[in-house]
C-alpha cells in the first residue's frame, strides 16, 4: 500500500472517531465521570428514570432493618411499623371448626413473638384450618370404610340372618349387661365403636344362642340359618348312601325338597 492510502485511511479513521457521539459518562464533567454510582447509567434517560424513582421514595415511610445484634424491643418497633398488633389479645382471627379457645390464644401468643400482622396470622389460621378438615374427612371416611367391611363381612356370614343375629347379640347384651349403650361408647384403635366390629357381635350371638330362648331379653322367636347352619345340614343330608341318593327310597323327594329349601340360606 502506498504512503497516499496509509494517509487517506488514517484520515477516514479521524474523521469517523470525531463524528461518532462521545459515551453518557465522558459527557459529564471531570468530577462526576468516575463517580462509581453513576457507572451502571448508559444514557440520560436511565439515569432520569432512577432519579425520579428516588424522588418518590423520599417522602415514603421507610423502615431500616435492624442488625444482628438488635434487642428484641428493636425488632418489636420493626414488627409494628410492618403492621403487627401491639399485643396478642389485640389478633383477629377467623374462627376454625374444632379449635378450642385454648389453641386460638396460644397461636395468638406466639404470632405475636414472631411479629406476624393480622393478616399474616389470619393466612397461616387458614392453612392450618385446611389441613385439619382434610385430615378429619380422611378419619372419618377411614372409620366409614371399617364400619362397611364390618357389615360386609356379617352379612356373607350370616346371609338372611344377618338382621336377626344382630337382634340375637343385643338380646344376649341386655341380658348380660343390662344394655348395649357400652357397644356405643367405647371407641376401638381403628375408629370403629365396639359394637360395630364382627367379633363381638360373632359372640354376643353365640352366647344368645347358647342360653337359650327363655332366659334372653326380646329374643326373635324362629331362628333364621346361616349359610354355614344350611350347609351343614345339607352335608349331612347328602351323605354318601344316605336315601338322598335313593331312588326307591320312601323318603327320597321329602329329603331333596329340604336340600333345596337350605339351599336358599347359601
């Protein structure tokens, strides 16, 4: 390149550095170009934005953080400025469903320790009222679900004498215990009440049966067969060689119509 070019670049390279704008902060004067606050503005507008927002903030009601070695009256100015009562009886709580009066006071005492606002306290009161009705209706539906598998059992057990069976163990109850207000007071680990759980009501009706018509309290009258007393019946009329496999037998049709009248309790 000739010595002519060199000096034609060199000169477009002037012309264009004195043309191009000089930067927002060596456009101010000396003292201010190296202020450290001032190095994050790239342009007047910035710089016009962030001043405008101080101007706002100076007449706002500031709170300073105190520091790690602040008293607990120096955090208590903090919590009341932020908008937390000036004592706990001063809280105003939503009620909840099945939280006593004593619960409610110490949540009161200790939101105020910890410097919540009402509405803060208020927020968590409704967390915990959430959480407590979910595990309410999970309880409730748990001991409804014992409750079923308790009938269910009964009545595969007892079949159409599922209704008197319970008749029988309330009769053997009165009799033993001069009533059944025990089976309804006594709540078992699962949630069940006492009366509700299938052992039981298996031996109240044992003993029913056991001591017979005559000593029970309002005991049913005709005895209704389990599918297990039909059965065995049936077993015993069906024996091998028995005349219900006798066709010449006098009593062959007398005997099957009884099978299959026990057949109906299965």
């Amino acid at each position: 390149m000739s010595d002519e070019a060199i000096q034609d670049t060199g000169s477009q390279e002037a012309v264009a550095a004195e043309a191009a704008p000089a930067s927002f902060l060596e456009s101010l004067p000396d003292d201010l170009r190296n202020e450290p606050s001032l190095r994050n503005f790239t342009d007047p507008g910035s710089l016009a934005k962030s001043y405008v927002h101080a101007q706002r903030m100076i007449g706002a009601d500031k709170v300073a953080i105190p520091g790690k070695h602040a008293t607990p009256d120096e955090w208590r100015e903090v919590y009341t400025r932020l908008g937390a009562p000036t004592e706990a009886g001063a809280y105003e709580l939503q009620g909840i469903d099945g939280v006593g009066d004593e619960v409610i006071i110490g949540f009161k005492q200790r939101a105020y320790e910890a410097g919540l606002t009402n509405q803060q306290a208020n927020a968590i009161m409704e967390y915990y009222g959430d959480q407590t009705a979910a595990a309410r209706a999970a309880e409730e539906s748990k001991i409804q679900g014992a409750q079923e598998q308790s009938i269910a059992e009964l009545q595969q057990e007892f079949g159409r004498a599922f209704e008197q069976k319970l008749q029988l163990a309330q009769s053997a109850a009165r009799t033993f215990l001069g009533g059944t207000e025990l089976f309804d007071e006594i709540e078992l680990a699962d949630g069940r009440l006492l009366g509700d759980h299938p052992d039981v009501v298996r031996m109240f009706a044992t003993l029913g049966e056991q001591i017979g018509e005559d000593k029970l309290v309002g005991e049913p009258t005709e005895m209704i067969m389990t599918p297990q007393e039909a059965q065995r019946q049936i077993d015993e009329l069906t024996l091998p060689n028995s005349p219900y496999w006798d066709k010449t037998h006098p009593n062959k049709d007398r005997i099957v119509e009884e099978v299959l009248r026990l057949r109906e309790y299965l």
